[in-house]
C-alpha cells in the first residue's frame, strides 16, 4: 500500500514557486515538474499525481525540502493548524499561515532572490468636513515583503465647530479598521491594548479582537484639538498582506451627545440649537451608510500594491 500523504494547501502552484525559484537560482536545469522530480529523485508521475491531488508524502516532502533549502516544518509551507477541509479554499479566503504568498517569499529569502517588493497605498480618502475632522492611516512609504506586515501609523486632525450660536467639538472619536473575510489578516501588537496609550491631550485604547480592530481616541480633558499622531510608536501592525489586499479604515463618533461636547454656553441647548446641530450630523458621507446617531467623519480605503510599480 502505498504512503499516505499530507494535503497541503496550493501545492500545485508552491511546487511551480519551488522549481522557478530554483531555476533561478542555477539549482535545476529546467524550470518544470520534469526538472523538478529529475532534480530530487521523485518519480514524475508521483510528483504529476500529488500535484493533483495537493498530497505529498512526509518522505517526498522531505526531499523537496531538501533540495529547496528549507524546513519542512515550517508554517509558511505547510499549516498544520488548519483543518484538511479547509485547504482547498482559496488563496483570498485561506486562513492559514502558509499561502502562496507567504511561501513564494520564504523560497525568495531561503535562495536570496530578493522578495516581491509590496506598499500600502491609499486608492480613496474622503471626509466629512475637513474644518472639523482630518485622517490619515498609513504605512509612513514604507515597503515591505509580500507575505508579510506593515507598521501602521496614524494621524488625527480634530477642531472645534460652530453652528447655530453653538460650539461644539468631540470629546472622543473612533477608529475602526474593516480587513478582508479572511483569518488571515490581523493587526498584531494593537497600541493601547494593555493599557491607555497616552497621546498628546488625549489617550488611545483599543477594543475589540485583532481581527476586527477599533481604538477609542478620548481628550483627557474637554474636547480632543489639534493633531494626534502615533509617530514615535505604531498603531499596530497590520500581518501577512498579500497584493491585491483590500483594508477600510474609519473614523467616527456617536453625535447624540455620548461622544459630543458643547464648548460654549451652559450647555443647555434651545430646541432650535439643537435641531441644528442634529441636521448637520444627518448628513453623511454617503458610502459610510451611517446607524442613526452616528456619524463617520472620514473613510479611507487602502490597498496593497507592488512595491516596484
């Protein structure tokens, strides 16, 4: 009977990864299967016949590793944490750690090619009301290997407003970052997770899970002014981007008066003030789709790119 083999995610597409890399690397004599399994000594239509069925043998495996350069047990080319029924996903809602991605810049490195150069840049930014809320995420230019993460850095510009004879600004504002549907992505290391993060007037918390990211900006006293930026540390990094990769980043507040601070006057607001003041916040940016009460006061939408490009 022959060995049972191990289903591995994408093997078809790492074995071709594995003999082009090797290729260029003056290891193989032809960048193919046949290359491959003259190369290593596995039968070609074993090779033929696991790459079909995305199952290798421990033993095969090994002298694939071993001709490659690297270790069979690592993640990036085979996640053992992932269920069997779950290998065959696709590579855009693949939880594991070992996509094609992650293993195309493990071979890069293990051979010294070079990686795929990746940089995240913003496609679409839009705001509410530049005069009351400016927002940026980003990754400060900086480049970094497909497969891998990016420091994300933050900047928050936030102003007091007038309308209607009242002054108005926010006391606390939120941040809120939507990742693709996939486990894959997370922001690790989120600044303000242990413990408030103080920055500038104000401090930075974070809530939720890595995988669903949100940080609470609040003024420490009256309302947040001025810049708020997370230069000296990272907001958190964002783990494991593969190009193509899509992230929606917001900055809101909840405007009936949990998050809202009149500035001026006694605070007891007229009928007509504040009648007001809710019309302005009935207003929206209309791809925000806001919950009654809440208002998103910028979005921004950022995509990972070839970094050479």
């Amino acid at each position: 009977m022959p060995a049972a083999g191990t289903i591995i995610h994408a093997l078809g597409a790492k074995l071709e990864v594995i003999w082009t890399c090797l290729y260029r690397a003056d290891k193989i004599a032809h960048p193919s299967l046949r290359g491959l399994a003259q190369a290593t000594g596995i039968n070609l239509q074993t090779l033929k016949s696991a790459k079909q069925k995305s199952s290798l043998t421990e033993a095969n495996a090994l002298k694939v590793a071993e001709l490659a350069g690297f270790d069979v047990t690592d993640t990036r080319w085979h996640d053992s944490n992932i269920s069997i029924s779950q290998r065959s996903l696709p590579e855009k809602s693949y939880p594991g750690r070992d996509t094609i991605a992650a293993f195309r810049s493990l071979m890069h490195r293990t051979l010294d090619l070079g990686g795929t150069n990746a940089q995240l840049s913003t496609i679409n930014l839009q705001h509410f009301d530049k005069r009351l809320a400016k927002f940026q995420l980003d990754a400060s230019g900086q480049q970094f290997q497909e497969g891998e993460g990016a420091e994300l850095l933050l900047t928050v510009n936030l102003e007091t407003s007038e309308e209607g004879g009242v002054q108005f600004g926010f006391k606390r504002v939120r941040v809120e970052l939507t990742l693709p549907s996939t486990e894959r992505l997370s922001v690790q290391n989120r600044l303000g997770r242990d413990a408030p993060y103080a920055l500038g007037t104000a401090v930075l918390t974070a809530v939720a899970g890595d995988l669903n990211p949100e940080w609470h900006l609040t003024a420490s006293d009256g309302v947040l002014v001025g810049e708020y930026a997370t230069s000296e540390d990272s907001l958190g990094i964002l783990g494991r981007l593969d190009i193509g990769d899509t992230i929606v980043a917001k900055l809101f507040a909840k405007v009936k008066y949990e998050d809202l601070e009149i500035v001026s006057g006694d605070g007891d607001l007229s009928a007509n003030q504040e009648a007001v003041i809710l019309a302005l916040f009935e207003q929206s940016i209309p791809s925000a789709k806001d919950r009654p009460g809440w208002l998103t006061l910028a979005v921004q939408t950022l995509e990972v790119r070839r970094g050479d490009h």
